[in-house]
C-alpha cells in the first residue's frame, strides 16, 4: 500500500476502508470523532457533497465551494467530550494543517456535533486563533 492509498484521516487505514465507505454512503460515522475524521478526508479529497450532508441543517451552507489549490497535510485530534455511540452530542477538538499559495497555515477548532436517529452531524465550531 502506498501513501496515498492510505485515508487523509491520518489512522493509518486504506482511505477505501476507512473513510471512502462514509463518504460513498455505506456507512454512518460511528462517533463524533469518527464523523470529524470524515470531514476532514472529505476536504482533503474534495468532496464538498459528503461535507454538506453530513452539517446539520439549522447551519449548513446553501452551496460550499472547495479550493483546489488547499492541499489538507495532517489532522491532529486534541481532546474530545462526548460524541460516542451512545451520546445525542459531542465535541472535538482538532488542529488541521494545510497548504495553500505555498504556505503552511494551521487551523485550530472546537466542533460540535449531534446524532439524530443514528445519524452524526457537524453543527457548528468555535475556530481558535
């Protein structure tokens, strides 16, 4: 297996086995991480129609326009509060570094999620400067 075969998430895991299965809508995300692990693989592949059905609708975005010219590097999950199998909500804390006019920016993010009828959501996040 090469690197990039394996899934932006950074588990290690073939993006096939791991996130490609949400994303093609085989699967729901399991937990609130898993779903944040998804999102993040859904942007670094560019796959804006993933990252809109899985918000929540009270804030989603009517359209959502993906920058080509952004190449997403790594994920790092810092803390999460809830969001299991068993949780309506959880939280994740997350640093993402990418790319972009050749520069190295950091984004640094709180993430609220939600589960309706087994179903993980992105609600909102508290990005943090």
């Amino acid at each position: 297996m090469s690197v990039k075969d394996l899934c932006p998430c950074g588990l290690g895991e073939p993006y096939s086995a791991c996130c490609g299965p949400l994303h093609a809508g085989e699967r729901d995300a399991a937990t609130a991480e898993q779903l944040m692990r998804s999102r993040y693989s859904a942007f670094a592949v560019g796959d804006a129609d993933y990252l809109l059905r899985t918000w929540h609708p009270k804030t989603r975005p009517a359209e959502l326009d993906l920058d080509p010219a952004q190449r997403w590097l790594r994920l790092e999950i810092v803390s999460r509060t809830g969001g299991g199998p068993f949780d309506a909500e959880g939280t994740v804390d997350f640093i993402a570094r990418y790319r972009h006019d050749g520069r190295t920016h950091v984004l640094s993010e709180r993430s609220r999620f939600t589960r309706t009828a087994k179903t993980w959501l992105y609600v909102d996040g508290d990005v943090e400067a």
